[in-house]
C-alpha cells in the first residue's frame, strides 16, 4: 500500500472537513458529493481494490474538490468568511513568518513560554537580488498568533501585556529603523482591566503607532475592532481576501440587535443577517478606503499548504513596504516612476532592491503622510449639513487665519511678553524713585491724621466686600428630575445605610449626589454644558454635522432619527468652545443620551474638528465624556475607523503644546477609551463612575472569567493607574480652572 | 434681599379645626405640642419609634388625640417616613420641636413644596436657610449696623490675606487690654463645632491655619476659613422674637440668660430676664445691654421677615459689649421660661409654642408690642441624668422614684413617667425635665428654686446596680450665682 496515497486521502477528508465547517450546513450537496467520492475511493484503497492507476484517479477527486471549491468560492457570504478566519486550518502568523520571510528569530517569548503567547514578535529577514548582489533586509514581525486552535494562544486575543510587548518591540523597530510588518489574525482584545488595562494600552499602542518613524505595513486576517487597531495603524493596509474587519463579532451585534439576555444566543438567522450588513469583508473595506489592497487568497481561504499563496504575500508585503518608502521621496516625477515600476504586474520585487532606510526628512514626511491619510478618512461617511458657503467659507477663513494666529501666538506673543517685561522694569525703578523722592511729604500727611480708631479696626468690624461669593452660586441648570415629587433610593443604601432622597432636593441642589455616601447619580449632558463653564459662555460649533446610517443599516435609519428627535442633537457628539473664568477651551462632550453614547463617523468627525480648531486657537481641549458606550456598531468599520483617526488627531495636537484632557462620567467602554480617551495623559473621573474595555457581561461571555462587583468603578481604575484623579461631580469647574493652570503643554495662549 | 422682591401676605384667620399637626419630635416638646394644639382645637398626629415605647408623650398621645392619632416609625430621622406618617393621617402641618428637622431649611422646603403641600410650623424654609449659615447672618448683622464677634465677616481663601487678618485680630484685642488675646480659626462652610481651633500664639497661626484649611476642604469641599476674635469671658443672652407670617412686625418677649453651662457648653439654668439690674452691680450698664440687644434682633428680624418663633443669641462680654452669635430659628428648650414671665395684655398664661402654631398656621398676632410685659423672674432647671464631677458623662438606667413637691410657682414638663419606673433610651439625650420656678424678683425665684430641688426625689440604678447620678446638686450649686457676671 502505497503511504502517499493515504496521505493525500487524510489532506483530502481536512480540505472536506474544512469545507463543512465553513458553511456550516449549507451546500450540503456539493459536500456530499465530494465526499462520497472520497469516501467511495478510500474504501477502494482499504479494500485494495484499486484499478491501475490510483494516482490519476486521486488527482481527478482533487481536481473535483478544486472545482467545487473555485464554485462555491463565488457564493461565499460574510459570515462563511468569519467561519473560515476562525478556522483552525486557517494560515497562521508561524506559517507567514515560515513561508514568507527568509529566516526569523522570535524575540519576546517563545510558544507557551511567553508574557503573552497570543502575541508573536518576530525579528525577520527577507533576501533580495539586484543584479548578483544580495541584500538582507530586516522587518519586525508583529502579530496576534492563533496557533491552529492551540489553547495557550488564545485564539489571537491579546493581554493588554502582549500588546504592550508589541509596542515595546515596534519602538525596538523604530530604534534600530527598521520597517514594521504587522500581521492582524485578532479577534478582539482579551477584555481584562489589569494594569496596563486592555483599553489603555491599545490607546497607547494606537497613540504610538501614530507617529512612529518606520514604516508600518498590516496585513488583515481577522481584524476584531479594537485588538486589530491595536497594531492596525499602518501606512499601508493590506487585507487578505477572506478576512474580515469588523466593529464587533456578528454574535456580539446580533446579540445587541437581537437585545439578547445573558446567557442566551442570537438565532443564526440574526448572526448571518448582522455579518452581512456591518459589511465586514475586505470588498467593502476597499471600498470604503479603510484598507488599501486586498491580496487573493486561494479559493475558501488560504490553508498552510498553499504555497502559491504566500509567494503572493511575499510579493505584496515587500510592494507595499517599497510603496512607502518610495512614497516620502520628495521629487515628484521621480517618485511616479518608481511607483509605476513597482506596480507592473509582471515585476517579481525579489529581484529589485530599494533601501528601505530613511532619513530623518523622509521620516518627517512619513509621519506626516500616515496621518493626514487617516485624518481623511471617513469623512465622506457623515451628513454634512453645512451650507456650501459656510463650508467654504469657514475652510478660508481657516486657511486666512492659520498664518495670522501662528504670528499672533508664536511671533508676536513672545515679544509681547518681553516688551511687558521690559516696561514693569522701568515702572518698578519709578515707583521707588518716587517714594525716595516723596518720602517727606507722605510722613507729614501722616502726622497729620488723628491716631488709634484705625482702618484695622473697622476691617474687623464693618461690612467687608465680598464680590465672589462661590457658595451663593446657584446651580444655572437644574436637572428637569427635580420637579417630580419622590424619593430616591440610593445604590448603596444596603451597604451604608444611606436614607431615601427626595428627588428635588437631589436633582436641584444635590447636583445628583446622595448626601450620605456621595454616590453620584447619573445628570444630562445640559448639567455640565450650563453648569462647569461660565454663564453665556457656550458656543457650539459644528452642529449640523449629523450622524447618519452610512451601512443603511436595516431599520437603523429610523433608530438614528428617533435618538436625534429625543435629544434635540444630531450627533452624540456636541463640540463647542465655552470658558472656564475666563478661560477658553474647545470642549468635545460625548453624550450617553444619544445612543448610549455610541461614536460614529459624525461624532469622529466632529471630534477632530474640534482638536484642530483647539490647535490653531492654542486653547485647552477636553473631551467631556458623559457616557459612550463604545464605537456605534451599526456603522461598522466606518466606527472603528475613528479610533486611530481621532487618535491621530489628538496626538497632532498634543504635539502641537496643546493640553489635552479627558474627564469620564457616567460610562464610559470599548473603543473611544481604548483610542483618543484612553491616550491622554491627564485622565480624569467623576465620582461613581465606570471605566473600561468591555462590560461585565461581555467579559462572562468572552472569556468565562466572573469579574468581581464594581470592576470597572472609577476607583478602581484609578488604583490600576488608567486615570489621574476623581473628582467630585460639584467640583468640575474648580478642579478644571486647576488643571488648566497647572498642566499641559507650551503652547496655551493663556499662558 | 431687599423688601420690595417679597410678596406682601396677607392672613387670614385659619379654621383651627381643619387642621391636623404632624408631631415630628419626641419627650417633653412632643408633648408641649400636643397640650398646645389641643388648647387650640388642632388635631395632631404623633410619632415614636420603639426605644421610646415608653416615654410620656406616646401615653399622653394616647390619652389626647386617641390611638389613631399615633404612628410608630424606625427612626426620628427620616424624612421620607415622615412624610408618608402625614400623608397617611391626612396632616396639613408639621411641627419640628427642636432639634432633628427644626432647622433644617431642606425638610421645611419638603414640606412646603411637595405635591401635597403642608405648611411648616417654624419660619419659611428661605429664612431657615438665610439665617442658618453663619457667614449671611454675620454679613446680615454687620449691614445693619448689628455688633457680631470681631473678625473676618466673608471666608478667606488667601493666606497672605489670612495672616494679616489674625495680626489685626490680635492687635485689636491688645488695644482692648486683653491679657491672653486670643484668634479663632474656623471652616467656613463647618459647623457643629467641627474644623474649629483657636490660636494664641501669632506665630502659630500659619501652621493651624493650614491644617484649617486642608480640613476644610477634605471635609467640606471648600477650603474658606474664617477668622475671629476668640471671647473667654461672657455671658450668654438670648432674645426671643415673635412673628406672624406676614413678617412685618415682629415683637420680642424679652430675653434670656443661658451662662450656666456643663463644660460641654449644654445650658442647664436658664433664666428671664438676661440680667438683674435692679437688684444685682455689674460692671456696665446692663439695662441699656438688654435693650441694645433686644432691639439690634427686632432690626435684624424685621429685615428679613422673619415669620415666626426664633431666638437671637448673644454673647456679652465683662465690657458690657454685646455680640450677635447666632439666630436659632425654632422654638427653644427653654421658651417656657420667658413665657412665665410674660404677661399679654396683663394676662399669664402665655404658652409660647401654641403662638407659635397659631401664628404658623397664619393667624394674627392679636396684640401689640406695647401689650406684651414681664413680671418677676423665671429660672428653668434642666434635670438630667449625668455626673457633673465626671465631666457631665451620661447616666443610662432604670429610673424608679421620681417626684416633687408641686407649687403654684413652679411648672414641671417631662416625659418621664412618675407612676411606674421608667428606662432612659440610650438613644436620645438623656434629659429628664424641666422644671421652670417663677418668683416676684430674682432672690424670690432663687428661693423657690432650691425649695423645689430640695423636694425633689430622683432615684433608680443602673443594669449593675449603682444608684442614679442627676445634676441636681449642681443645680443647686448654680443657683446662688444667677444673674451674676
């Protein structure tokens, strides 16, 4: 008996095993078929009742699955492409780095024994010829690892450990400039809130892939929202075929659509009905400009035997890497040839060499390049209501006005504040002059006054005035709670023994807190809009941008309008500009009433508006987060797109000496915390508030971990070191006027 | 506020029996509130939780107002129980006593303002407000021109303006000739004598001053300190106004002397009037005191409309210097010890908390200032059941003889039973009685009183057996010394 044969049957029944699981009971006809044939030939074989020639025979059933297989390829839908993705057969990052790169070296652990074998780094090497030379060019591999379904990998879902080892060794890469490959195989990040936390550290990964000086290449298999971001923030973004990139899970948004309870399951009609219009697949992703190329996968998918595959991947990788190096060369025409050359079908890039070293120029404009790319994004996918004028006027008055308030602040400014200087110096020098000189006169004045019943006296006696009387100040908004008649039963009565509130005294002047434990009780966005800035101060801007169904999401159309209609806003986003005594910051507010506080194109747009605008006024900018519930699902990759996006935008303006601060309240979960709110440096809470990556219930199900009581509780995330500081709900504004004088950066025009 | 922004009221006479009065006390003021509302023809409704299943005003309740009348509650200090005992029995007022909600301005603002309004007897839960924080009241008195304790009038925020502050308080009290001058440092936003310290070092301030201040704002959310002139020797007057609801013309039945203190500063004598000048020497001209500081709190009341029973609190230094301390606005412990020396229209008998449910109920006054007199002088006893020697510690146990001899001159309000042996609750402070002594001149009403402390019986012992301890000789050890300075 000949072993090959058998061999080839077990490879066969895999690829028919395989081809089962991903359609999971559909096509059942073409599975049979297959298998009875193979089935019908392995009898055959174990009878030895072969006919003369097996191996043709064999190569004709191949040839058959091979046939079926291209067919159903045609009809494969998005929820087909999850199955394949989480495939055990699926390729993996071993098989990359195998069958891609010329040799590699894994650094940052070694299978099991690692801080997070979910997380594989690698030190690779790819050789090239030009002419008879050989170059070596090395890349850092980075990738979520799903080890064929081995269980210490964790199915690719990362610690917020494995994802900090990624960024330590992408800052290895940018130390020793060496580009970055960075391979997605994720389905979403391990929802754990131990330091580093699973949200902050994908902020910090996020925030330091934005203006890291390498190139950076990811390659999508799965792309589970905010684990994929976690080292998804590329200059170019290749997806392979069968992938998917999506906000969410199609169980966990049919679960959300489906409004399932814990513990049970969404229909699989709801499943297959959601993976298809959250348009996760890497058609729609080209489509939309979230990823740049699509590399074609052998058809239901690449396995580890489809070497033509990874010849293709290889190709795609080095091409893409060039591109980028090629794309921060100044000279224009020069630039154009190159890319020309490169995108030559015919071209086999092993045999050309490009440096893939840059210099310091060229880093700059790398940089800059990746983040006006993301910056563009998305933009096409809100409702700009804006009328054209007012568009354009306010793009011209933005491009008037950038190069007078880069003099008024830069230029004039500092000189200002010598000439200042200059002439306090010359009025101190007179006011001594003059008491030198009018010394006599002011001790006769003085022995002409009558002694004893002095000024001292009456001060300690008398009316003093008293112009800023803080504990007068009423509330400017009171909750509209209060005018209804009840009690209120604190959350922590059982514990403490707090007695009812009566809710007017609660939500008027209580602002919300229990009197007994200091429990804050959720408030309304207009709470702080009237009540931490100055009076009359708000001015909102942006307004009209309004939040759409860019997916046409099925009955979301109606959902969106309805939320509009109960909050009187458009987005959840409101940005504006208000003062804080005096004081101007740009202030983007997140509102848990609109949708839970989802995040979408619009509030993503709104939001880096509202950062560029805080940049070219040297204001503070705070992004006031009453509650987000995470990227608004319904809106796909058009949501998660605003997690590196929004990033990209803070950091620029971080970098620009701006002061950016975050100040949670209420909820606060899931992406916007793990991205621009989870990067800043200044983080703060207000009191009984919930922090973190995931809730509870998603935890339970993800992982099967039981999370103890108040897990995500504002106080625990302080401990964990994810914020700074909590502040009472009726202290905002004296704590911000704090902050605003004691923090940030070198370019606040106040200062 | 100014005079023009109040609406103008009008009364008009209430119909007594459509009333119904929730009771929201305990002990002898429960009980006063219910005798009075019964002189008037109001019912009222009265609670108790189980610790005082056997104090006097449940039986009393029982007795006047039947035992639909009674609702049992777990504590005295929740509102929302209140409110749902009033709604249930149909009240349309509730009386506070003292202490517990008397002067909290958010309960009276509960009652005023809830769906189903009630009317608070007491002043209206915006004077409550007004006159309990002690900055306004200080800043109010100081706008009129009234004497209040040297010092800050507003809180400090700033140190530098903080120390120069304490420098001028000290300095100000050497120009006085005070000896030991001393500066008092308080949270402004405090109160119940928390974030307090006095300073008598000037080179100590910055460093209390800071502690202050770092209290202050761990505690209360506002680090505002205020500075004053810490007085050692004093004596302690009060005033007693009275106010229908209209606000406009409140009158004074007379004022009080309160110096007789345990070391805790709990007055134990009380006595009317404030000084003796016909028959004792003081150092200054005390009549002209007493009616500086009567008039000074007819000033202040008049400003705010105040609309109902209160008490102004003065301090009166050895100077003859008068000082407003506080305004308590509620009825007092000791109101019935003006009210035994009052005469309205000639007349005695005046009960003091049922003007005041008449008055808050909106009645007219029905007399003038000039109608009100005094007579004599009263001195009221507080008999209690602690140990004077042992810092006026509390003494908890069975209570088994309790009786004295009765006199036409002497009133006694207690809730403690005399008919059968009676348990003090650890839970509420353990005052016994009051026992207001009248006499025609001040050596009269000394005589009565130890007279009456003589007769009185007061026994019982405690869980292992020792006798009762009452301050009772310290009363009497007290009494020679009234009226004096």
């Amino acid at each position: 008996m000949d072993n090959n044969i058998d061999k080839r049957i077990v490879a066969l029944r895999e690829r028919l095993d395989y081809l089962k699981d991903i359609f999971a009971g559909k096509n059942l006809g073409d599975s049979g078929l297959l298998e009875d044939r193979l089935e019908a030939f392995a009898s055959r074989v174990r009878e030895g009742s072969l006919r003369d020639d097996p191996y043709a025979e064999l190569s004709s059933i191949e040839d058959l699955f091979g046939h079926v297989e291209r067919r159903l390829d045609k009809r494969i839908t998005a929820m087909d492409k999850v199955r394949i993705v989480r495939h055990p057969q699926r390729i993996c990052l071993r098989d990359i780095l195998e069958n891609v790169y010329d040799n590699f070296t894994e650094v940052g652990g070694q299978d099991e024994y690692s801080l997070d074998p979910g997380m594989l780094i690698a030190r690779a090497v790819i050789m090239r010829r030009s002419g008879k030379k050989t170059y070596s060019q090395a890349v850092m591999v980075i990738g979520q690892e799903k080890g064929h379904g081995a269980e210490y990998r964790n199915g690719g879902s990362v610690k917020p450990w494995g994802n900090a080892k990624a960024m330590q060794y992408m800052h290895v890469a940018e130390t020793e400039g060496i580009p970055i490959h960075s391979y997605i195989f994720t389905p979403g990040a391990y929802p754990i809130e131990d330091y580093p936390g699973a949200a902050q550290q994908i902020a910090r990964n996020i925030y330091g892939m934005a203006g890291l000086r390498v190139p950076i290449i990811a390659v999508t298999s799965e792309g589970g929202s905010g684990g994929a971001e976690a080292i998804g923030l590329a200059d170019r973004r290749l997806m392979l075929s069968h992938g998917y990139y999506s906000v969410i899970s199609p169980e966990g948004a049919a679960a959300i659509e489906g409004h399932i309870k814990a513990g049970e399951r969404a229909t699989p009609e709801m499943i297959e009905h959601c993976a298809e219009n959250l348009h996760i697949t890497a058609q729609d992703n080209l489509r939309f400009g979230y990823i740049d190329r699509i590399i074609e996968e052998p058809p239901l998918g690449a396995r580890p035997w489809h070497f033509d595959f990874f010849r293709t991947l290889r190709q795609e990788v080095i091409r893409a890497t060039d591109e980028v190096v090629i794309s921060t060369r100044i000279v224009p025409g020069l630039r154009g040839l190159a890319l020309n050359r490169h995108r030559a079908p015919e071209v086999n890039l092993d045999e050309m060499h490009i440096s893939w070293a840059l210099s310091p120029a060229a880093k700059d404009r790398l940089v800059e390049k990746r983040q006006q790319k993301f910056l563009h994004l998305s933009r096409y996918a809100v409702r700009d209501n804006r009328p054209l004028v007012a568009r354009t006027t306010q793009a011209c008055l933005d491009w008037v006005s950038r190069p007078f308030l880069n003099f008024k602040y830069d230029i004039y400014r500092k000189h200002q504040r010598r000439i200042k200087g200059f002439v306090e110096e010359i009025g101190n020098e007179w006011e001594s002059f003059k008491s030198r000189m009018l010394a006599p006169w002011r001790n006769f004045k003085k022995s002409l006054r009558p002694k004893g019943e002095d000024k001292s006296k009456l001060e300690l006696t008398e009316l003093s005035a008293w112009t800023d009387d803080a504990r007068q100040r009423r509330w400017n908004y009171l909750s509209p709670r209060y005018k209804i008649d009840r009690t209120v039963t604190c959350p922590n009565s059982e514990s403490y023994g707090c007695l009812d509130l009566w809710g007017p005294d609660l939500y008027a002047e209580f602002a919300g807190v229990c009197s007994y434990c200091g429990h804050h009780f959720p408030m309304e966005p207009e709470w702080y809009v009237q009540n931490v800035f100055d009076k009359g101060s708000v001015n909102e801007f942006n307004a009209e941008i309004e939040a759409g169904n860019p997916l046409s999401f099925p009955t979301f159309d109606e959902r969106i309008a309805a939320a509009k209609e109960k909050t009187g806003s458009r987005s959840g986003c409101m940005t504006f500009e208000a003062d804080i005594e005096g004081i101007k910051i740009v202030v983007a507010m997140l509102m848990g009433t609109f949708r839970g506080g989802s995040f979408g194109a619009a509030e993503g747009f709104k939001f880096v508006e509202a950062a560029k605008r805080a940049a070219r006024k040297r204001c503070a900018f705070l992004a006031y987060v009453h509650g987000t519930a995470g990227i608004r699902i319904q809106e796909g990759t058009h949501g998660v797109i605003q997690m590196p996006r929004c990033t990209v935008a803070v950091r620029r303006y971080i970098e620009a000496g701006g002061l950016y601060m975050v100040l949670y309240d209420t909820n606060s979960f899931a992406g916007p915390v793990a991205s621009f709110l989870g990067c800043s440096p200044y983080q703060f809470a207000v009191r009984s508030s919930n922090i973190g990556f995931a809730g509870p219930g998603v935890i339970k199900e993800t992982t099967g971990l039981d999370i103890p009581p108040k897990y995500h509780r504002s106080y625990h995330a302080l401990s964990r070191g994810h914020i700074q500081a909590i502040w009472d709900r009726r202290q905002i504004r004296a704590n911000l006027k704090q902050t605003l004088l004691t923090i940030g950066g070198r370019n606040l025009y106040y200062r | 506020m100014s005079k023009q922004d109040k609406p103008t009221i009008v009364l008009e006479k209430p119909v007594m029996s459509e009333h119904n009065i929730l009771v929201a006390n305990r002990g002898e003021i429960a009980m006063r509130i219910m005798r009075a509302c019964r002189e008037l023809g109001v019912a009222f409704t009265a609670i108790y939780t189980a610790e005082d299943e056997a104090s006097g005003h449940v039986a009393l309740a029982r007795e006047l107002g039947g035992p639909k009348s009674l609702y049992r509650v777990s504590s005295y200090h929740d509102a929302n129980e209140l409110m749902a005992v009033a709604d249930d029995a149909g009240c349309t007022a509730v009386h506070p006593g003292y202490g517990f909600f008397a002067e909290d301005f958010r309960f009276a603002r509960r009652v005023t303002k809830r769906d189903r309004k009630m009317i608070f007897i007491g002043p209206s839960w915006k004077i409550i407000r007004e006159l309990g924080d002690k900055i306004n009241t200080k800043r109010l008195a100081r706008s009129l021109g009234v004497p209040t304790v040297p010092g800050s009038d507003r809180p400090i925020y700033d140190e530098m303006e903080a120390e120069r502050i304490a420098k001028s308080v000290f300095e100000y009290q050497e120009q006085q000739g005070i000896k030991h001058p001393l500066v008092l440092v308080k949270a402004s936003a405090g109160g119940g004598g928390m974030g307090i310290e006095e300073v008598y070092d000037p080179d100590q301030f910055r460093s209390v001053y800071r502690r202050i201040r770092s209290y202050a704002l761990r505690q209360f959310k506002d680090e505002g300190v205020l500075i004053e002139q810490r007085i050692k020797d004093f004596n302690h007057l009060e005033v007693q106004i009275v106010s229908d609801r209209t606000g406009r013309h409140p009158i004074h039945f007379g004022t009080r002397n309160c110096s007789i203190q345990s070391t805790g500063r709990q007055k134990r004598i009380e006595v009317a009037p404030g000084f003796a000048p016909d028959t004792l020497e003081y150092t200054f001209d005390a009549a002209k005191v007493l009616t500086n500081i009567v008039d000074y709190s007819l000033a202040m009341a008049a400003k705010v409309r105040y609309d109902n029973v209160g008490t102004w609190e003065w301090i009166v230094t050895r100077a003859g210097e008068p000082f407003l301390m506080e305004v308590n606005t509620r009825i007092q412990v000791e109101n019935g010890v003006s009210a035994s020396i009052s005469r309205v229209a000639g007349k005695d008998g005046v009960d003091l908390i049922s003007e005041q449910i008449r008055l808050g109920l909106g009645d007219t006054l029905g007399y003038t200032q000039a109608e009100v007199a005094s007579e004599g002088v009263g001195v009221e006893y507080r008999i209690i059941a602690e140990d004077p020697a042992a810092n006026f510690t509390p003494w908890v146990g069975k209570i088994e003889k309790f009786s004295w001899q009765e006199a036409p001159w002497l009133t006694m309000f207690t809730h403690v039973p005399t008919d059968r042996p009676y348990e003090i609750p650890t839970e509420f402070d353990p005052n016994l009685a009051l026992a207001i002594v009248w006499g025609k001149d001040l050596d009269e009403a000394k005589a009565r009183g130890l007279e009456f402390l003589a007769s009185l019986t007061l026994e019982g012992r405690n869980a292992s057996g020792d006798a009762l301890r009452s301050n009772v000789s310290f009363l009497k050890e007290n009494t020679e010394r009234l009226l004096r300075f």
